[in-house]
C-alpha cells in the first residue's frame, strides 16, 4: 500500500518536472515500456516509461533495480541531487544511464509553480525565505550535534574521545600481546 501511494506521487512529481522538459522526454521515449524499481528502505517505487516519455506506475519485474541509501533522503529537500550519490544500480546499464542522465538534470523550480498563486515578486521571496530558514536548521542541527557530541566527551565524560578510543584499543592490542607471550613462555617452561 505504501509502495503504491509512493510511485503515484513518484510519478506526479516527476511527471511535473518533466512537462517543462521536452529534451528529457525525447531522451526516455527511446525506453517505452521498460520499468525501474528505486528502493530506498522501507519504500520501493516502480517507475514505468510511457510513449512520450513520461512516467507511469508500472508492475512486474524491473529491468533496472536502483537502491539509494536511505541515509540521503532528507537531504533530498535541500539538494534534489544528494539523493543520487550514493547509489547502486543493477540491469540494463543504457536504460540506467539515461534514468541517470534525466534525474540529475531535473531542476524543480519551486517559485515558477508558486507564482501561479501568490505572483512572481512573492513567490521569490517566500522560495528564498524557505531556502534560509532550511540552511539555518541545516547549519543549527551541524552545531547542536557538534556541541552535544563535545559535551559528552569532555566536559560529562560520557562518551570516549576518538584519541581515547584509539589509545584504548592499542591498550588492548598490547595487552593481548603480552599475554600472548605470557602464555608461550608458560608453556616452554612447562615443556622443559
């Protein structure tokens, strides 16, 4: 049910961007018919390329798998390409790569959609105070976890240091050595 309501929107948005987009289109027209799975847990969206190159919802089996770490999906919201970075692909590669091609070069452009409602010199200013607002929370949650990170570590020893982490495991390496010896020479003394 998920993974249904998912590929509609999927494809409403991509189709969106895509109806300004006539190069995009003429480069997916070539692979009418053919279906892409995007797994990205717990989601998995099943894309199909209709004639003229638009998205649909397909079903069966895909003929490219394409997994994307789940770790950049809020990202998406700031950067449409954070998404595709890290990702792994699976079947036909030309098919993949025109996917590729089309998805990265996609531009949402949120002040054009906007402006049919609230106008042009409004809908600038609210995608920019949007745009800051989302750089500030992105740049304040860097810092919260950078300071509760250097909290615990220094000033309420919660959590080890890295330079403690790595002393300590070369405390144990040691340790393991030397009893590693203890127990050889144990066993030559027992031996003679």
């Amino acid at each position: 049910m998920l993974d249904q309501i998912a590929s509609q929107a999927t494809v409403a948005l991509l189709n969106h961007l895509l109806a300004r987009e006539t190069w995009a289109r003429e480069k997916l027209t070539p692979f009418a018919g053919r279906r892409a799975r995007v797994e990205a847990f717990p989601v998995a969206v099943l894309l199909g390329i209709a004639d003229g190159g638009l998205f649909e919802v397909a079903t069966g089996d895909p003929h490219v798998t394409i997994s994307v770490d789940s770790a950049q999906l809020p990202a998406f919201f700031f950067d449409p390409n954070a998404i595709l970075r890290n990702v792994r692909l699976s079947g036909d590669a030309e098919f993949a790569q025109a996917l590729s091609q089309v998805l990265q070069n996609l531009r949402p452009e949120p002040e054009e959609d906007l402006a049919r409602f609230v106008g042009d010199a409004a809908a600038v200013r609210i995608v920019a105070m949007l745009r800051a607002i989302a750089t500030q929370v992105r740049e304040g949650s860097a810092r919260l976890a950078s300071t509760t990170a250097d909290y615990f570590a220094t000033e309420n020893p919660l959590l080890a240091t890295r330079e403690e982490a790595e002393r300590f495991g070369r405390d144990v390496a040691d340790l393991r050595d030397a009893a590693e010896r203890l127990a050889k020479r144990l066993e030559r003394l027992e031996n003679r």
